[in-house]
C-alpha cells in the first residue's frame, strides 16, 4: 500500500518549495561527474511534479540554479546551462500534456539569451495550463529577491505614488518575484542538510520544514508522499494555542 492512499486530499498544500540537493554527491558515489548526477536530477523533478499534478497541488516551486551557483567551475556552469536548454525543449509537451504551467521566479534577464529564448517559448506555450503550476527558481537568491522589492518600494515612495503609511507585509510580497503566488506550506530538502540556503525566506515564514537524507536524484514519488504525509501530521497554529484552532 502506498503513503498516497493515506493522504488526505483536503489537507494537502495548495503549494510545496523544494531544495534539490545531493546531484553531486550521488554522482560521487557512483564513481561519475557532477553532470552524471545533475541529469538523473532532471528525472527526479518529472517524477514530483506528475506526482504534484496527479494530486492537483496548486504550484510547486524547485530552487534549480542560485545566484550562488555561478561561483561553480565554468565547465559546469555552461553545462547545466546546456541541459537547462535541453530539458525544456524536450519536456515542454509534456508539460501541457499534463496541464502543467511554467514560471519563472528570479534574475532571468542575466541568463544565457538561449536559456531566455527556451525559458519564453515554454511559458508561452503552457501559458493556457490550468493545473499545476511549476516554479523554477533561477539565477534566485531570497537575500537578493528582498532588496529589489525594497528598491521597488522606495522608488515608488520616492516618485509619490505609495505612501509610507500604506507598506505592510501584503504590499512587500506583492513586489516579490513571487507575487500573486501563495506561500508554501511546505518546504522539502533532500539530501540531509539542515539550512535554507538563501531560498524563498520571506514566504517560508510559516512553512513547514521537511528534511530527508535521500540525495535527489533517487527521491521517488513515495519519498513525495511522504513528506506530505508528514505535513498532514503536523498542528499548524500560525501563533495561536492548540485549543484555539
């Protein structure tokens, strides 16, 4: 019997983020390089997201590649490019075959043009999708995420169209990369560590952190479930007593 016949469907969250960590060391321990680990990766995203859909979660955010990451050796860099390119170009039907949506959150404009070029043709081609919608966080970081809304903010200020009386929290998210996305409840990273690594920190406020030693590349499906059926058990006050709730 699989975790997913215990789920409860009115329980689930409308939006789960995930760390995709251990390509690398997967691929270490089968005596291959990085790229080896970073491609069996790619499976292991198709494998969550027809999950996501399957259960008809409302989005799904993956962190793909970090402002960080352009600090790796360029060989590396210019390779995970080349698959980014490639993945899409090769997964984009199946996306609307399974009404999946693509977005994208992060510096895109300072990707590669090609990556621009693959990155617009997909979204514009699941743009109609009406089920899943699928988040890549690229060339993101939360820290620079925070200080371009802060910027947008206090040019708004500065030209007089926003008044600094009317800056909350609902007016800050809405200048995030993310705006008009819900928070995610849930928050998955595989592969045993312990830290956010600069990902989405002002939306995982309130999420529930879940931590598993499985190195991405073999988290399947059931490790998905379980992980939701973890967040099920958990009591979600948002501040508040049990006995409030």
């Amino acid at each position: 019997m699989s975790v997913k016949d215990e789920l409860i469907k009115n329980k689930l969250p409308q939006h789960v983020a995930i760390i995709m960590d251990g390509n690398g060391r997967w691929a270490k321990k089968k005596g291959n390089s990085r790229m080896f680990g970073h491609k069996h990766g790619v499976k292991a995203v198709k494998r969550v997201i027809e999950a996501g859909a399957e259960l008809e979660l409302g989005y799904i955010t993956v962190y793909a590649f970090s402002t960080e990451n352009w600090n790796r050796p360029k060989l590396e860099v210019d390779a995970l490019m080349a698959l980014l390119v490639s993945t899409i170009s090769a997964e984009t039907e199946t996306l609307v075959k399974n009404n999946v949506r693509l977005k994208v959150i992060g510096g895109v404009d300072n990707m590669p043009k090609k990556v621009q070029k693959k990155l617009q043709e997909c979204i514009e081609n699941t743009d109609h999708c009406t089920g899943l919608t699928l988040n890549l966080a690229l060339n993101y970081s939360s820290r620079w995420e925070i200080t371009e809304a802060v910027k947008s903010i206090a040019q708004s200020v500065k030209s007089n169209d926003l008044n600094i009386d009317e800056i909350d929290a609902n007016l800050f998210s809405s200048r995030l990369t993310t705006g008009g996305i819900p928070d995610p409840e849930l928050m998955i990273r595989t592969s045993g560590e312990l830290r956010l690594s600069n990902f989405l920190m002002w939306q995982l406020a309130y999420a529930e952190l879940y931590f598993c030693d499985v190195l991405w590349p073999d988290f399947t499906k059931e490790n998905f479930y379980e992980a939701l059926f973890d967040y099920q058990s958990r009591e979600r006050r948002f501040g508040k007593t049990s006995e409030q709730l």
